[in-house]
C-alpha cells in the first residue's frame, strides 16, 4: 500500500508556527548578540583609528608625506588631507 499522509488540521498548522516561533526565537537572539559585538567592534576600531590618526600625523611631520610609505594611508581617515595640502 502507499504512504498515508496526514491531512492539515488546526492542530497541525499551530504545531509547525510552534516550531517556526522557536526557530525565529533563536535567531533573533542570536541577530541581537551580533550586533552587540559588531557595535563593540565599531567602537575598538574608531579608538584604534583616531590613535592612528595622531601617530601618522607625527610621523608625517617628521617624514614629510611624500615620503610616507602608501600602505600606511590605508588606515589614516585623513589620508586625503595630508596627500593634498589641507594638512601639515
């Protein structure tokens, strides 16, 4: 004989939005605890950055920017400024 398949009931449906509400449960919390650590992440980097900032501002000083090596202005925020004059 073939496979007896159960007919959708109430019963049924409610079971699997059960099921899907457990699902969409989890992955929520698991969406908020990322975007904490992406704003935890967010934050160290901007630190990090602005500290870079200032170092390569003095290392430009010193250097002058025509001799900074071009890798280092990957990071600085005020790249541009520095290449074209706005900054000393």
């Amino acid at each position: 004989m073939g496979e007896i398949r159960q007919f959708p009931t109430t019963k049924v449906e409610e079971q699997q939005l059960e099921e899907m509400t457990k699902e969409l449960e989890a992955m929520y919390k698991a969406l908020e605890s990322a975007h904490g650590l992406i704003n935890e992440l967010e934050l160290q980097c901007a630190e990090l950055e602005a500290g870079y900032d200032a170092k390569f501002a003095k290392h430009v000083e010193v250097v002058g920017v025509e001799n900074v090596s071009v890798h280092l202005l990957n990071y600085c925020t005020q790249a541009e400024d520095h290449i074209y004059g706005q900054k000393n």
